[in-house]
C-alpha cells in the first residue's frame, strides 16, 4: 500500500490510499480524474462521480497501467475535511533560493523572487492553468521561455501534462496592450471549460506591466476575478517612497527593480531566469540570462558573470539575440514554440539568420543614413532622422532595430559627445541615446505639460524608449525637444 508517498512514483499493482486534490476532470464516459496529493498528479477512473475540480477526497484504488499510462481504478471515494491548501503551500516552496550568480542586486530582490515562485509551483500543483504574456523581443521572450521551460519541467516531475495547462503569447507592445488582454479572456474560457471548473489561468506578464499604461489591461483582469503576476524592469513612471507603483493594487505580486531603489540595468529575462530556476531545480540553460543581458544592453557585473558562465564571447551570444529578434519580428504574435529553442542548440540557423540580418541592415542603412541630420545643442549629439520616408515598412529590421543601429553611426560620429537620436514616424519618435542626458520620461512629461492636445504618451528606459503622439503636432514636438535640450543641458551629469 501507498500512501501520501509521490502519485507520479506509484507503479502497477501498487494500492494506493490517501486524500486527494482534484485538478482535472474529463468526460463523457467513465470519469477520469487527475489528482495531486502535493507530490506528483496521477489519473484516477471511475465510472460516475458527482465530485468536481477542487474537491478534496480521501480514495482508495488498485493502480495499473491502460494504455501506457499508470493509473488509479477508484473503489472507494468520499469527502476529505483535510486543510490541503495549507499542505500544498508548503510543498510550493521552492527547494532552491540561491541564485546561478554572485549579485546584491538579487540579494535585495531575493523575497520578491521567491514569493513569485512560489506562487507559481502553488498554481501547478493545485492544476491552476498559467497563461504567459511577454514583450516580442529577445528580451521578452527569453523571459517567457524561461518560465515556461521551468514550468513544464516542474510539471512533468509532478506526473502533470502542461498541454491544457499553460500558454506563452508574445505582445507586439511595450506594455500590457487591452487588445492582448481580451484576447487571454478569450482563450482563459476553453482552459475553465475544457477542466470543467471556474479555476481561472494565473496570468504572468514579463518584460511589460509596471507602467500607467497597463493599469487598465491589469485592472480587466482583476474586476473579472483573475490573479496577475508582473515581472518587469522598465521604470513604472508612477511610484511613491515606499516603491508603490499604478499596477500594484491590481496585482498578487510585482518584481521591478525600481520599486526597490534600483533600476533597469537588470533585464526582464534576467529576473525571470533566476525565479525559474527556483520553480524548477533541474533547470539550467545559463545562455538565456547572458543573451537576455547582451540584447537589452545591461552593461552590469551580472550580465558579464552570466556570459563568463556560458564560455561564450558577447559577439557569439548576440547574435543568437539578434535572431530572436528577427524571429520575433516575422513570427508576429505567435509564441513560435519549437523554433526558437533551435537558436539556443543550433549555431548554424544563428549565422543562417544573422547574415540574412545583415543584409537587411545594409539595405536599410543605405536608405536612411543620407538623410540623418545631426546637430550639436549645448554639449548633446542631437540627431533626428524620418524613419516614415527613408526606411522600408514591412521589412526586417523594423524602425526600432534601424534607428538603434543609425543611433550608433551618429554617436561614432562625434565620440566626444554624449549622443541622443530620434527616429520619427508618422505619430510616433523612437529614442536612442548613450548616456540619460534627457531620460524618456522627463520627454514625455514635458511635452505632456506644454502640448496638452498633442496626447503624447509612452515609455522605456533612460536610455531608450519611444513616444507616441497626434501625428499633426510632430514637427512642433520635434523643436520643442531641441529646446527642451537647450534650455536645460546645463543641469544635467554627464558622464565624462
């Protein structure tokens, strides 16, 4: 006999008796459960039973084996009064809170990042679904993937099939877009209907959610009942003294460097490597963090540890940055499961994409570097090119990707200045600069407060980000940031 010994470990002929949570149920036909008792999931079958998902049950069975699969044949089965949610937050706990580096950073995050992971095993073990929401970069997907890989691992340890469990969709926007968030509503009803339960998904966004502009996706989310999760490292724009940010309040748990004193030189796939080691202790793939590192340019001692581990130089591991962007950009909103492993186990589909990027560049540059018209303005580099009238649309790289690469011409330049590059489109800039001589978000502020009916808008980091706004005012917005820079260069530290 067995009992409250692992599910996942029980083998043919074994007589198992213990209480039980159930996490599935399907029929027609005889009722086939998948239950969990907190170390591992196991189908049981029944010929009829009036209990439900989330129902906790004392059962007793023969076990054996129906088609390939070990299972319990129900003899005996009742209510259970057993406190199992207390048992399966205890068993949540993750067995390592160590991280795969040296880092006080980390250390500062530590709680946060345990909390998180915590929560998510929780979710797995009580066969919550979990559905991942990620920005399209290299970035945002290594920071999906990563959870989702711990994930599936911890779940088939557990004896679970994460095939109606979990989900990863990227989203083509900076933040937590309503578009994307309607359509996880949509696709949270097939995992309800398909389990036969109101267990709605735990929702985790990645590499978005910590700004104003999320605040009403996230608010959806919980007016309709469901928990959300965001790990993120752009600066929340809104935050008090005590790290209170706009989203909290519509969150079961925030990771954001900033809301500890830090700031964004930790990437979203960084943070989300190390919470998924600690969902699953058999899971490494020290690239990720170091391609992570290298794509989102955290020019930290972090990111320089990771690419020491992986053996690799950074010319080697960015390019496999480079070509998840790519992939990313021709994949859209498809979580291109299966594919883009590939570029973290095969070098050659690297270089193949690489040179087809390179290509690219070329021909974008040779487009728009003529027209970059650049300008010194109180001690700044200030440069400006229309990315609308001299780049390709529907061409790889897309305007982002060009304008970082003509950001780089015009800071080589004139090496001896700090530089800031903006890339117009029809209503939107793209920012780009080497040092914070005028952060995103002091832009956005200003141009909010002078231009009221422009309904400018945005966000990203010090460095980098992009601005939205009516595209009648872009010319007049244009001058108002050279005059922004002329009247207020003298305040800022530059770095010498």
């Amino acid at each position: 006999m067995q009992e409250n010994k692992g599910l996942n470990k029980l083998t043919n002929r074994d007589f198992f008796k213990g209480d039980v949570k159930i996490i599935r149920k399907a029929k027609p036909g005889p009722v086939v459960f998948i239950v969990t008792n907190g170390l591992g999931a196991i189908e049981a079958v029944i010929k009829d039973s009036d209990f439900n998902v989330g129902d906790v049950v004392y059962l007793e069975g023969q076990v054996n084996e129906h088609k390939g699969r070990t299972q319990i044949e129900i003899q005996k089965i009742q209510k259970s009064i057993m406190d199992f949610d207390t048992i399966m937050l205890q068993k949540a706990k993750p067995l390592r809170t160590t991280f795969s580096i040296n880092s006080d950073r980390y250390e500062k995050m530590k709680p946060v990042m345990v909390s998180i992971a915590s929560r998510i095993r929780a979710s797995i073990l009580k066969g919550q679904p979990i559905m991942i929401r990620h920005h399209n970069d290299s970035d945002g997907f290594i920071s999906g993937m990563s959870l989702e890989m711990a994930i599936v691992h911890f779940m088939k340890d557990q004896g679970i099939d994460p095939k109606f469990l979990l989900f990863r969709s990227p989203s083509k926007a900076p933040y937590y877009a309503s578009g994307d968030v309607l359509r996880d509503l949509v696709l949270s009803k097939r995992f309800v209907e398909e389990d036969n339960s109101d267990l709605k998904p735990l929702i985790i966004v990645c590499d978005n959610g910590s700004t104003p502009e999320d605040a009403f996706g996230l608010a959806i989310l919980k007016t309709l009942g469901y928990e959300s999760i965001v790990i993120d490292h752009h600066n929340p724009v809104e935050i008090d003294e005590n790290g209170v940010t706009s989203v909290d309040k519509y969150l079961v748990d925030h990771l954001n460097p900033y809301k500890l004193g830090l700031d964004s030189k930790t990437s979203a796939g960084q943070l989300c490597y190390e919470i998924a080691r600690m969902i699953c202790e058999n899971f490494e793939l020290n690239l990720m963090p170091a391609v992570a590192g290298i794509s989102d340019r955290c020019d930290t001692s972090e990111t320089a540890q990771y690419i020491e581990l992986t053996g690799k130089d950074k010319e080697y591991l960015g390019k496999i940055g480079t070509a998840i962007d790519y992939m990313s950009y021709q994949l859209k909103h498809d979580a291109g499961k299966g594919v883009f492993e590939q570029l973290f186990e095969n070098y050659d589909f690297v270089l193949l994409i690489n040179d087809e990027v390179r290509k690219g560049f070329e021909n974008q540059l040779q487009c728009a570097l003529p027209y970059l018209r650049s300008q010194e303005i109180n001690g700044i580099n200030f440069s400006v090119i229309d990315l609308e009238k001299y780049t390709m649309r529907f061409t790889y790289p897309g305007p982002g990707a060009v304008l970082s690469r003509v950001h780089e011409v015009a800071a080589k330049q004139n090496e001896s200045l700090p530089s800031l590059t903006i890339g117009a489109t029809e209503d939107m800039f793209i920012v780009r600069a080497s040092q914070p001589v005028l952060p995103v978000q002091d832009i956005i502020d200003q141009l909010q407060a002078k231009y009221p009916y422009a309904n400018v808008d945005g966000g990203g980091h010090e460095m980098a980000g992009a601005i939205r706004f009516v595209g009648a005012h872009k010319d007049v917005l244009i001058e108002e940031i050279k005059n922004i820079l002329k009247s207020k260069t003298a305040t800022f530290s530059i770095a010498e």
